[in-house]
C-alpha cells in the first residue's frame, strides 16, 4: 500500500514508479490534500480527501481522469473518498 498519512510504504522498499505517478498525479489535482493507493494484483484502488472547496463526487472523477493516462488493460481501478482522519 502506498499513501499519506501515519503509516507510510514500509521504509527500505521502493515504491513502484507507476504508483509514485499515481500519487504525484492525484496530488495536483486542485483540492486534493490526502490521497492513498493500494494495488494488489491486477487491481487498484484510490482514495482521496479533499479539502471542502468541490464535492467528493467531483474530486473523486477529477482524480480519475487525472490517473486514466496509467491504466493498462486488464486492471480494475477502484475510486473513492477518504472518511478516516489522516
């Protein structure tokens, strides 16, 4: 699992670049301030905090236009909004 928060990738593993993209990429998204990504196998999945300025709906199909360019066939992606603290 890749994230923001309190428990970060496990220190000594590299994140794979395709979801240091993801994370940089959902990141520049206007009003995104927490975003984690979890893959396991063919399937990922991304949740976002924003920062009140738009509608959850709105932040979440904005971050998943902003990550299509890194889909490959084949895969689920899975979007959705962030409840826990972070």
């Amino acid at each position: 699992m890749a994230e923001s928060g309190p428990d970060p990738w496990p220190r000594g593993e590299p994140l794979e670049p395709r979801l240091q993209r993801t994370l940089h990429l959902a990141y520049a998204v206007d009003g995104v301030v927490a975003v984690r990504v979890w893959q396991w196998g063919p399937n990922i999945a991304i949740g976002v905090r924003g920062s009140g300025a738009s509608s959850p709906a709105d932040l979440v199909r904005r971050v998943e236009a902003a990550v299509a360019c890194l889909r490959e066939p084949g895969e689920a992606w899975d979007f959705g909004v962030l409840d826990e603290p972070v």
